[in-house]
C-alpha cells in the first residue's frame, strides 16, 4: 500500500501476489489460511497454520529429511496412523487427481498436496473439498529409508515455484499443521473481541461489516485484498501462498508485507514495534485488521482518512471495491478507473458479497450487520462448533473441541444428556455469535415461543426449500435445528441430536409441510 505501490497485478514471473480472477474466487471460499472459529478465552492472538492435520494423529511420525552423506532423504510428511485411520484435507481445494492410492488436491494454481498409501478414496477427481473434509482412508506403503514402512499416510506439498506447470516436491513449514485455538481466531468473545469466520477473509469481512462499514463496502475492502495478499498476515510479496514472513525477516525490505501489502514493509511494522507491539502480534489478522481500521479513521502514525471517507461514500460493492483501490492501495495506473485492476477486484468484490453477506439470516444490509450487532455471523459459528460429517457419537468427548470450549460459556452443562441437546446447540450459536444474547438456553417448546412472540424473528410455517437462507431455524415437535448452506460433503444443516449425537451436519427434511418444521429467521433490524 502506498503511492510507490507499482507492481502490476499479472505479468512479472514468481510474482504471486497477484492472482488471476479464477484463482482468488476459489481462494474465497477459504484458501490455506482458512481456520475454523472456536470458543476460547480472549486476550491471545495467534496466526492460523497453513494446514488442518490430514489425520487424527497430531504428530509426525517422519518429517523430511535431505540427502544425507548416503544419499538417504525423505521427501514428505509421514504420519504413523493404523490402516483404515481417516485422512483428511489440508485445506480448501479441487481434487485434480485419484489415480492409484494416492490424492492429489490443488488448492491454488501452483500449490497441490498429496496424500499417498491410501486404502479408501472418498472424493472423486474435480470434486471441491473444504479443509477438514474426510478424503479417504489410510493404508499401507513401504518407504526407504528413514521414511516409515507398513500402516501410515504420506503427506507431500508440491508447488509450481517458477508458474511454468511444472511442480517441485517442496518441505512445509515446520510448524504449517494445526488447528489453531486462539482466540485472534475465533468468534468467542462477543463484542470487541476475536474475529468469526471460516477463512481469513471471511474473518476480515465480518470485522468491517461490525465496525462501521456496510457489507458491500466491507466486500470492497477484502476483494482488494485476496488481490494483495490472500488475507495471509505474514506474506511477503514474491512469496508462495502459505509461506510466513516474521516482520523481523522483512522490516528493512522496500516491498510490500501483511493484509494490505503495505510497501514498504517497515511503513507499518515500524509505528507499530514503537507502541509496544511485539512482532508476535504484529503478524497476526486480527492486528492488522485493527491498524487498517484505524488508519481508515485517520488515526496511527500513518493515517488514510482520505481513503476511509471515499469507501464510506460508496453506495456499492463495485464502488467501494474502486474506492479502496484508488485512494489506499494506489497501485500504478489507480487513477484510471478503466484499469483492468478494478475489473477483477470487482469482480472479486462481488463474490465476496454473494458468498458473506447472507451469514446472519441472509440480510443484506446498507449500515453494518444490524442483525447481529458485534459482528457475530451466525453461520460461521454453527459451522464451526458442529462436525462437517455426520456419524459422531452423543456425550462430550464426541463433540467437536470448539462446542465442548464453547457451551459452558455461552450456555450450560446442567442437566442430562448436554452435549447431544437439539436446542441448547442452537442456543448456544445465537448466543454466541452476538445475534440473540436473549435467545432461550433450552427446552425447544420454549424456544419456539420465543421465536413466535418476541418480534425477533420472521416465522414461516409453510416454506419451500428453495426460500431457505443460511441461518434459518428449523423449530418443530420436540427439535430445533440450523440451516447454513453448504457445509461440504453435500450437507446443508447442522444439529443436535437429545441422547443420540453431538453437533454435526445433516440435510433439512420435514420443512414446511404439515405436522413438520416452521422456519424462523432473525429480523434485519
């Protein structure tokens, strides 16, 4: 960011920064540094790894190792898991390939990872899998030395290093697996604290649409930036997606850093090391989304009211999407408002709008998210808390850790049969994501009249499945459930189960026909 920001957007070989449109649409639906929200306490923050674990076992068996004076390496990640131990994507992508007992996912143009000795493959090549979605099933292969030998999978990152379609078998970063339980990354804490999202960038959409910005200009302002950056913290420009910059490595570097690529790197980690800040912090999300913010509202040391005005005067994404472009990024040729630039920001802008702004209810709003005040979407929690697949079982080890963190501070553990409750889960989100602090803790007779008398809400007792909005609640006899659209793996809903599962995905039945559910959906306020 930054009058000296010159660099075109397509053009210059190994610049990666730049993305061609079809490679950050996909990126939108959460690229490698998308992390699911969990309920921790606040205060920490943390950046989200560029992997989940591809398996349940959270340790590597054999890491990689170069030649040694033999010749021996290990090109790859082993994990030491029994036959038949479920294999799981590292992150959002496209299966490219199942050939043999091996799958090959891209996730970006140039990135892929490999998983290899399966026994089972569940997905199919072209199918889009999200991250954490089961994609097989462990088998056996026999690896030279040091690589293990019998029952394990074999993990690979591959990346197109030089953007002429030939693939380098690369070693991840040591610390590139986890699934991150910081609060930076969560939707815990309610007004004022931590972010709510599936990815980074629907983190950073949330963030502007809860601090004073309307959901088209907060899609203005993160098309830009999967356009600069990915929304990844620590990328440094020229490098691949996934790979981290401390701000220590990039402080006296004339290219751009972060969310925004502010150019040059020190312009923000400066200001920011001379307030206190450790370069822990500096490189997280929910940092630089705070900075950003306050530079659009003139503050820090290198203030952009200028900027700040311009996106709040936009009456639309393609207007806020240009707004942001020309008087904050002011990348080369900004002021030509024919610049293909704007086209594919637009463009960008607009799908991060069709794919965020219906979270909470499906509103659309003109002035922040009115529906949930602290920026709470109501979607991104139920997904988080609940498990993508079905098949779980019904007291508290089976939950998901986010749900098992989440209801004792949202909700109660009192009572029987807790953690498979229908509406103590659906409670639980509301409560969680700021949309309804009000909303009934449990019991779904309750619930239901709540729904019907408090004005809160819209109810539809006879409505088509193709009128459902993500975030609609199913209320019925004796259960209460979520629809949040997609959740992978051809699911649409999430619920509880009294004494027979956890939270976890499932498909919407019995709707708005008689004797079945009505559907309740919050009020734009």
């Amino acid at each position: 960011m930054g009058d000296n920001k010159a660099l075109p957007i397509l053009g210059a070989i190994g610049l990666v920064l730049f993305l061609p449109l079809l490679i950050v649409l996909a990126m939108i639906a959460g690229g490698l540094s998308s992390m699911e929200a969990v309920a921790q306490d606040c205060g920490t923050t943390s950046q989200s790894k560029s992997f989940a674990w591809p398996t349940d076992k959270h340790e590597v068996g054999e890491g990689w190792s170069d030649p040694d004076s033999e010749g021996n390496s290990h090109s790859g990640i082993d994990f030491d898991v029994d036959d038949g131990s479920k294999v799981y994507a590292a992150a959002d992508g496209k299966v490219v390939s199942t050939a043999g007992n091996e799958i090959r996912i891209e996730h970006e143009k140039g990135v892929q990872t490999r998983y290899k000795y399966l026994k089972d493959i569940k997905v199919h090549g072209g199918d889009e899998v999200k991250r954490g979605d089961q994609i097989g099933t462990s088998g056996s292969g026999n690896e030279t030395t040091p690589g293990l030998s019998g029952s394990h999978l074999h993990f690979e990152l591959w990346i197109d290093k030089k953007g002429d379609g030939n693939f380098e078998n690369t070693k991840p970063e040591d610390d590139s697996f986890g699934d991150d339980d910081s609060a930076a990354s969560s939707g815990s804490c309610g007004c004022g604290g931590g972010l709510v999202g599936n990815s980074n960038a629907e983190k950073a959409f949330n963030y502007f649409a809860s601090h004073g910005y309307s959901k088209e200009q907060a899609a203005g302002i993160v098309g830009n930036m999967i356009h600069e950056s990915g929304v990844e913290p620590a990328r440094k420009e020229g490098t691949a997606p996934g790979v981290k910059t401390n701000p220590s490595d990039v402080v006296a570097f004339s290219g751009g850093w972060g969310i925004v690529q502010w150019t040059p790197a020190g312009k923000m980690i400066r200001p920011s090391r001379a307030s206190g800040v450790d370069d822990a912090t500096i490189a997280t999300l929910e940092y630089q989304l705070d900075f950003l913010n306050k530079q659009l509202n003139g503050q820090t040391d290198i203030p952009e009211s200028q900027a700040g005005r311009a996106i709040k005067a936009a009456h639309g994404v393609e207007d806020a999407a240009v707004a942001f472009g020309r008087y904050y990024e002011r990348f080369l040729g900004s002021d030509d408002l024919s610049n293909s630039r704007y086209t594919e920001r637009k463009a960008t802008a607009r799908e991060v709008f069709t794919t965020y702004s219906g979270g909470s209810g499906g509103a659309t709003s003109t002035g922040g998210d009115a529906a949930a005040p602290c920026g709470g979407n109501i979607v991104a929690v139920a997904k988080s808390l609940a498990w993508p697949e079905p098949g779980h079982g019904r007291n508290k080890e089976d939950a998901k850790p986010e749900y098992q963190a989440a209801l004792p501070k949202y909700n109660s553990t009192s009572g029987d049969r807790v953690w498979s409750d229908c509406g103590r889960f659906v409670a639980t989100v509301m409560r969680m994501s700021g949309a309804d602090p009000d909303y009934p803790m449990v019991y779904t007779p309750t619930q239901e009249n709540y729904l019907r008398t408090s004005g809160k809400y819209d109810v539809f007792d006879r409505i088509s499945m193709k009128d459902l909005q993500p975030g609609d609640i199913f209320i019925g006899p004796g259960h209460t459930y979520m629809y949040v659209g997609s959740i992978g793996n051809g699911y649409n809903s999430v619920s509880g189960s009294l004494g027979d599962h956890v939270p976890q995905a499932g498909n919407a039945y019995d709707v708005g026909v008689p004797g079945g559910f009505a559907v309740a959906r919050l009020k734009k306020k």
